[in-house]
C-alpha cells in the first residue's frame, strides 16, 4: 500500500494559491446570494419564515426562487438565484440584481474595447472564456445583440434634447476609419464641448467626409435644430470645410487651429536636417506669454527659414490669426485651446485599432461602436483647469493675452 505523502505548510500553501481564483469567486457568489436574501428581508420587514405579527406590516410572502441565473463580473462568472416575493402591492425590482441584468457595468465596458483591440467575432468566445470563466454568457452571438443594443441606444442618443447644456468650448475631429469593402476611408466626425460647470461630453458623433464642408454642416444643424446654444470656440485642426461651415452658420465665434498638427504639417515642408531646430522655435511659440511674443517668435523663424525652407514659412504664416486666436480666452485654459488633445486623447485607442474594422462592411456599422467607446471614455474626461472661470467667458467676458477686461454687468452676475 502506497504511502500518502505528508502535508506540509508549502503545499497546503500552493493548493490554496492554484484555487485562489476559483475560492474568491466562491465567496463573491455567497457574499451576493446573502445581499439578494438580506433586501427581501428588508423589503417585507421580516427575516425567512417569520410571521407576519402586525397588522400594518408590509404586505407579501417569499416564494422560492427563480433559475439559476449567471452573473458576469470581471473577476468571473457566478451563478445566483433570485428570491422571488407574492402579493405585493407593486412589482418587486431588486436594486442588487436587476431584471435581465447578465454583466456587470465594467463587464459591459469592457467589451467595446476588446472587440476594438483587434477580436474577431469567432475568437470572441474563447477569450471571453479565459478572461471571465467557463460560464460567461459570452458568445458572438450575444455580443451581435449587444452591437445592436448599441446600435439603438445610439439612435436615441443623437435625437437627445441639448437646450439645457451651456457649452463654451468645442472640440471637432475626423477619425478615418477603415471599412472593409469601401473604396475611400469616411470619417467618424466627432464634437467634444466643455460646459460651465466644467465637464467634458460627447456633443456629437457622425459618419461623414472629413474634410466635407456638407459633412461638417449637417452636424452644426442638427446641434442647432436640437437645440444647442451658441459656445464662445471651436478648436480643430486644418479641416477646410469645418471652418467654411462655422463661417455659414456661426460667422461670430471665435475658431483656434490645433498647434500639434500646425507643427507637423510645418516640418513636413523642411529638410531634415533643420527640423529639431525647427521644432524647438516652433514649439515655444504657443507657449509665448503674449501674443507680440508669440509674432516675435515667428519672425525669427521666418527669417531664419525663409530662404533654406520657404515652404515652411510660408505655412506657419497660413491662418496664422486662427492660431493665436487662444490669447483672447483665460490664460488657465491655454493649456486646452492650444490643441485638439481633448478629442486625441480618447481617439488614441480607437486610432490603434481600427485598422480591425475591416470586419465593418459599411462605415455606418462602425458608428455605434466607437460611439460606445467615446462613451466609457467620457466618464474618466478630467475638468477643465480654471472651472470658475467658464461662467465668465460663457457670459462674453473679453480677455486680452490671457487678462480679462472691465466686466460687463452680466459678466458680474455669472461670476
């Protein structure tokens, strides 16, 4: 008869490490099942099988449980049973699990990014297993339903009312995307807008031609018609048709070029062997504390370039009044109106990954989902630096190199 090995504290120790995982989710399962029993009991005012003793007592009685229902979270699936309760007044919703509820909100999150990332439908299943378990309702046929659960919360979305936002700022970008069996790229046209109180939302996301002047305008619109009141600056890059449709429909706001893409589309025009030079006059630029320091920057390099790059100068000087437009905002929001980073920033995973949506037959398709994603994103935004000061500017505050001028009586008020 063979000998049992005997127990020691390693092994015992590594037993316990290998189930670690299995041992957690075990006690998350308990700890949920005994959260679902413990709000019957707060609801009828009663622990299980005790009477009803008074006659003022909240009406109803338990009655079992209903199918075993799978949980997904992201350290696992679970399974847990709903207490089911009769002859209640109203309905019973449970606050912990509600009806139709299969995953968590950072399970939910999570899956626009995996299916960004680069997952093919078909390998969805197995990753979905290794990440979250064996009983994950995960499959590709569920995550087609989720594609369309997007799809119709983002029809709802766009048709949202926006007459209570009061946007100051705006952010416009195009994300080419690459859809499959189209010909030309399209581009997902985004507006982010900060408000007076200092958060940044998603005002906008529309498949269309970048650098369309119909594009861009069919957006301002339907802001427009939706009820959107006029902000104070758009920021974008060098879209020649945004800018045409802003001077169509709103000739009086003020519009700000995105410096990082100034910069690069300047390089471009030099040689080589000039541009870490060059990038470091061009990059103090923006960074000059006013605008007679900011010109004085350009007419060094312009004379220092004008003969060995005179392509390059002749693009620092294109718009240039575009560019220096954010001197006449608060020197605490420089940092924001000086690029399009507000939109880059959470473009970068998308940007990364859509060279995967070849999957996409049609632009359209591709839509929702990033919208999705610029959703998830929109929860981490940061607030802008100089919040307080958003109500002023809202209110027409006229600022000079970053100072503001005599306010005006409303100005007063908003402060």
């Amino acid at each position: 008869m063979e000998k049992r090995k005997p127990t020691t504290p390693e092994s015992q120790a590594s037993s316990t490490w290998e189930h670690l995982e299995d041992f957690v989710r075990g006690h998350v399962q308990q700890f949920i099942q005994a959260l679902l029993e413990e709000e019957v009991t707060e609801l009828l005012g009663r622990a299980k099988s005790a009477r009803r003793d008074a006659v003022d007592t909240v009406p109803g009685y338990r009655n079992g449980y209903g199918k075993p229902r799978q949980l997904t979270l992201t350290s696992g699936t679970i399974t847990v049973r709903r207490p089911r309760v009769r002859d209640l007044n109203a309905r019973f919703v449970s606050r912990v699990l509600p009806l139709f509820k299969r995953q968590t909100k950072e399970v939910s999150e999570l899956l626009p990014q995996l299916y960004l990332h680069g997952l093919a439908l078909g390998d969805f299943d197995l990753a979905l297993r290794g990440l979250l378990g064996e009983g994950a309702p995960l499959s590709p046929a569920s995550l087609l339903r989720l594609k369309a659960q997007w799809q119709g919360e983002y029809e709802t979305w766009k048709q949202r009312r926006l007459d209570n936002l009061e946007v100051v700022y705006i952010w416009a970008d195009g994300l080419y995307v690459k859809a499959g069996l189209e010909d030309t790229k399209a581009a997902l046209l985004v507006m982010i807008g900060v408000l007076t109180n200092g958060q940044k939302v998603v005002l906008a996301v529309e498949s269309g031609q970048r650098e369309s002047k119909e594009s861009w305008g069919m957006m301002l619109r339907d802001l427009r018609k939706r009820g959107l009141k006029p902000w104070r600056c758009t920021i974008a890059d060098g879209h020649l048709g945004l800018w045409a449709a802003l001077g169509e429909q709103y000739p009086m706001l003020a519009e700000q070029r995105c410096w990082n893409h100034r910069i690069l589309n300047v390089l471009d025009a030099m040689p080589k062997k000039h541009q870490a030079e060059a990038r470091t006059l061009l990059s103090a630029m923006p960074y000059a504390e006013t605008q007679a320091a900011c010109e004085t920057l350009r007419g060094q390099f312009t004379a220092r370039y004008r003969k060995l790059a005179p392509k390059a100068v002749e693009r620092l000087a294109d718009d240039w009044e575009r560019l220096v437009t954010f001197y006449q905002f608060p020197r605490e929001h420089w940092p924001h109106l000086r690029t399009t980073n507000v939109v880059e920033s959470p473009f970068a995973t998308v940007r990364l990954r859509t060279t995967a949506a070849k999957r996409f037959k049609k632009v359209e398709n591709a839509t929702a989902l990033i919208w999705k994603l610029l959703q998830v994103a929109e929860s981490t935004f940061r607030r802008l630096k100089g919040t307080e000061l958003l109500p002023i500017v809202y209110a027409g505050a006229q600022y000079v190199d970053g100072v503001q001028q005599n306010m005006s009586k409303q100005q007063k008020l908003a402060a």
